[in-house]
C-alpha cells in the first residue's frame, strides 16, 4: 500500500525521514514512488565499476537527492575490496580484477591512500549526503569486514578500538569536508543554504 502508507506517514512528519534502498533489480514503479515522494536514493561506490559500459553509481552521473557510500556494512571494506589489505575468502578473478583495474582508473591514483581517495570522490559528487563505514575512513582489510551475506557465522564482530581514529586522520576527514562544504556552519549573506552533508554509519551493539 505504498501511496496510502506513505501519505499517512506524511500527516506526521514534515518532510519524511527516510531515504530508499533501490539497490539491485528496481521497478519503474518504485522509481516513480521515490521521485514521488522525494526520497533520496542510494549510490555505492563499490558498485560503480562493475558494468565496462558505465553505470549510474559512477559520481559524474550522480543527481543531488542521493546518499553515496563507499559501501555498506554488506559490502567488503574498499580496501579488501580492492585486495590490498586483507585476504580475501575467494580467488580473485579475471572479472574481479577488472572491476578494481576501472576503478583505479577512474581515480587516476594507485597510492597507499587509495581510500581517501575514494572518500573525496564521494564528498566532492553532488549527492547531498556521504556515508562513510568507519573501516574505510581507517583503510582496514578484509578482516575488519562487518557483515557477509548469505552467512549466520562471524559477523558484526568487528569493533573500533579506542584510539583507533587518529587526530591526523580526524583533521583529515574535517579538511576535505570543508573543502568540499559539507560542515554546516552558519548562514552568510550571498551563501547557498542547502549544503550537502556527510556522515558515518553508527557501531551497532
């Protein structure tokens, strides 16, 4: 009952806090509800490279009323994603490899850094929001990998440990939000009001 459901919750809330998971295979008809409705949809970085003749994740294709991640807590961290840190459970393929070989190339960077890199790609896209797992703001492996789907063994284990987040890595992450304004601060005469804004995805317990 997605218009009634929605034009109830609407009575409530002044604008409707959620935003749509179309991930995977998505109707026309769901499209259609999220513009409806104004949810912003999601973007994952990790999903960006997978298809060689492009795909609506890529950041030049993103629209405003989205949400970026670098991935979810679904997802590999980018670095095990990428195989540079960690092991990851199966062989890397030819496809896989592929996949990481566009997305390096999409960053035009092959650093040590290769995950503020794709930090900065997501905050400097025009999606109002970045999302950020705390593991990639690290760069961990594969080790540090929240959830596996599909498994009913060893997952959310993974913790941050106190300290782990530097202050250099803290600054870090404040500069390139401010370089791509994405800290609220208050209102100047002649500034846009509606930043986009980032954010990192909650420990859960």
């Amino acid at each position: 009952p997605a218009e009634e459901f929605f034009q109830t919750l609407s009575t409530h809330f002044a604008k409707l806090p959620f935003l749509a998971e179309d991930l995977g295979t998505v109707t026309p008809e769901i499209h259609r509800l999220r513009l409806d409705w104004g949810l912003p949809g999601m973007r994952i970085l990790q999903f960006a490279f997978d298809d060689p003749s492009g795909s609506d994740y890529l950041p030049h294709r993103f629209e405003r009323n989205t949400v970026v991640y670098t991935g979810t807590h679904d997802n590999d961290t980018l670095m095990g994603w990428l195989g540079m840190r960690g092991t990851p459970k199966a062989p890397v393929n030819q496809q896989q490899r592929a996949v990481r070989e566009r997305a390096l190339a999409y960053l035009g960077e092959h650093s040590k850094d290769v995950h503020w890199a794709f930090i900065r790609l997501a905050l400097q896209s025009v999606a109002n929001t970045a999302i950020f797992p705390m593991q990639d703001i690290l760069g961990l492996g594969s080790s540090a990998r929240m959830n596996r789907p599909a498994t009913t063994e060893g997952n959310w284990s993974w913790r941050m440990a106190k300290g782990a987040l530097t202050a250099e890595q803290a600054e870090r992450l404040r500069s390139l939000c401010q370089r791509y304004e994405r800290i609220q601060t208050a209102h100047l005469p002649g500034k846009p009001r509606n930043r986009p804004s980032v954010s990192k995805q909650p420990r859960r317990h």
